[in-house]
C-alpha cells in the first residue's frame, strides 16, 4: 500500500512498482533481471512481478533480491501483434491489465511494461484515468544531446493536435524534467520548421504565444528545429506525436548507422586496428551516450497515476532504467506537482486563448 497521500496521489519514500512481468520480447527473464539491477540501486522499494507464477518463480530462482519481489499471477499475456481494442475487450486476465490495476487500486506507485504500447495506452488510460483538467495524454521520453539528457514529447500517443494540447505537453514535460532530471528551470520549446516566429501551422504560433506569457511561469525559450533536439537547445522539446515519434525514430537509426560505420572503419585493415585500440576509451563514452538503454523508459503523462513504458526489445540493463524513472517520478512527487500545475495553468490558458480570439 501507498504510505503517504497527497491530493489522492501516492507520496512515498518506499515505492511499489508493480512490472508487467511478460511484456517484452524476451520476457520474463529481462524484467527479472532488470528488477534485480534496480533493487541494488533502490533496495527500500518493494517489486511485484505480474505473469505466469510458475514461470516466474523458476526464472527467480533463489536470489538475494527474492524477499523484495512478491509474484501475482496472471494467466495471460497481451501479444505484441494484438490492437489496443482487442485488448481491452479481452484482456482483463493479462499481466499488463492486472499490473496497471494495482496501480488503480493504490496498492502500487507506478506500473512499468515492455510490451505492446497501443495497449499500454489504452489500458492504462480506461483504469487510471485522465488527470483532470488534461485533454489528451502524451508519452515523454528522453534522448541523448550535447549537454546530457532531453526530454520529448508527445512522442506517439496523438498524432494530431491543436495548441491546447501542446500547451498542457509543456507544462507537464517541464514538471517531469524536473522531477526525473532534477532541473529547477527546464527551458522548453515548441518544434517547428524554422525558429522564425512567423513559421508554421497557425496552432503552432497560437501556442507559442500562450506559452510566452509571463503568468504560466514556463521558462519557454521559443521555437526550435530539428538539429536543435540533439544539441540540447532546450530541455524540453515539445511536437505533436506524428511528429515526435518520425523524430525519435530517425535519430535511433542514424545512431545506428554511426556506430555500425565506427565498428566498419576500425576493422578495415591493421592499421585502423590499432588505432581502435588507441581511441578504445573514447568510442566507449561515444557507445555510452548513444545506447538507447541509458534512456529506456517513456512516461504515460496525463494520466491519475504513473505508467512507464520501457522498449520491447531492452534488455535488464535497459528495464531498468525504466524502474528508475518510475522511482524518480514518486520519489519526487510528480503526480500532485503536476496536478497542481494543470489545476493553475488551465484558467490561465483561457484567458490567454480570448485575448487572441478578441
């Protein structure tokens, strides 16, 4: 059970993260794994494993981490080819659906699943709710940039949206930055074809100018392109998810393509081998920064309660990280945060929105 509660969220210093435990394309074994890494991190927070009991308690064996994992069971799973409509009317029994649901009854902090995400949406969304005063859900991931880490958002869940939309992104992208990356003042900006304030579709300029305004308190620092994700411009990009999930995808595979080109050049003769053996420290921090692990673990925003969604084919290292971010969110209160920050900024938005309509 939840140990503290604030505004009907849980606020606690002993998170329960409840993991669906078959979701992945090597589940079981990578969510054990990856719930094992995170217990040395965090071993005060309690883990529970949803799925198939018997597979579970052969693949957890006998370790040390064992008395901070409890086992529900599940009898079935959501496959990665199943549509979110097929899933909600039949999956009532699987481990996504029961692992959000401990999350809808309090009796967890936060969900996290590797598995299919149309039905991590939809599930999550129909037992946790929308928060209120939120229109749409986003999924907010990070990247790697020059200065560190960024934060995208809506990275797939809406594929059109209008200024509303993109306004509440923001506020809630920032109280996420801040809680997962611990900065006070998360710069954000709005993704568009240029910088120039007369670019883009109307709703973005309409959006843009909501998000200048002083009584939102947003450290908006304005439009930004693509180039500007990678560079770290903003800590904050926010797109609608069309957008976002074209971007996020390109960047994976142009990181692909630069770390097949590396391994390519330095196996080309005898001489390029050497110097791979010389720069070997180096092209480790390049690895580091561009692994996609280091970043696993998108956020459900939007919704009265935490879900993370870690990628399907992660492996322990990668699972988690995506437990990682579920702890930061709850242990440093981004749910009544953000609430509160929905709550104040709507009315403010109205206001803003009619002296453009006037």
């Amino acid at each position: 059970m939840c140990s503290g509660q604030e505004k009907g969220f849980c606020v606690t210093n002993h998170p329960i993260i409840s993991l669906d435990a078959m979701g992945g394309d090597d589940a079981p074994e990578i969510v054990i794994q990856g719930a094992e890494l995170a217990l040395r991190q965090y071993p005060r927070m309690k883990l529970v494993l949803v799925g198939d009991e018997q597979r579970l308690k052969k693949a957890l064996g006998q370790t040390a981490f064992a008395r901070s994992i409890d086992i529900i069971h599940a009898d079935d799973m959501v496959m990665p080819e199943d549509k979110p409509s097929q899933a909600l009317r039949n999956g009532k029994n699987t481990s996504m659906w029961q692992a959000i649901k401990l999350v809808a009854d309090k009796q967890a902090d936060a969900v996290v699943s590797a598995g299919n995400t149309g039905a991590l949406m939809a599930m999550s969304k129909l037992q946790l709710r929308m928060m209120e005063g939120v229109t749409r859900p986003a999924i907010a991931g990070f990247f790697p940039t020059i200065s560190g880490s960024g934060c995208m958002l809506d990275m797939g869940a809406n594929i059109e949206c209008n200024e509303d939309n993109l306004v509440q992104f923001a506020i809630m992208g920032s109280a996420f930055v801040r809680s997962v990356l611990n900065r006070e003042q998360p710069t954000i900006g709005l993704l568009n074809v240029g910088a120039e304030e007369q670019k883009g579709f109307d709703y973005l300029r309409v959006a843009a100018q909501i998000l200048s305004s002083d009584k939102l308190g947003l450290n908006y620092a304005g439009f930004v392109e693509g180039s500007d994700i990678g560079n770290g411009t903003v800590d904050v990009v926010v797109t609608d998810g069309f957008t976002g999930n074209v971007a996020l995808k390109t960047a994976e595979g142009i990181a692909d393509l630069f770390q097949h080109s590396l391994k390519t050049s330095f196996s080309q003769t005898l001489l390029s081998k050497l110097a791979y053996l010389a720069a070997r420290p180096q092209l480790r921090r390049v690895r580091s920064l561009l692994d996609p692990r280091a970043h696993n673990g998108a956020v459900l925003l939007g919704l009265n309660g935490i879900s993370v969604k870690s990628h399907g084919g992660t492996d322990g290292f990668g699972f988690a990280n995506a437990i990682h971010v579920a702890v930061e969110m709850i242990e440093h209160g981004f749910m009544p945060e953000v609430s509160q920050t929905i709550a104040e900024a709507n009315p403010i938005l109205e206001q803003e929105k009619g002296k453009g309509d006037e």
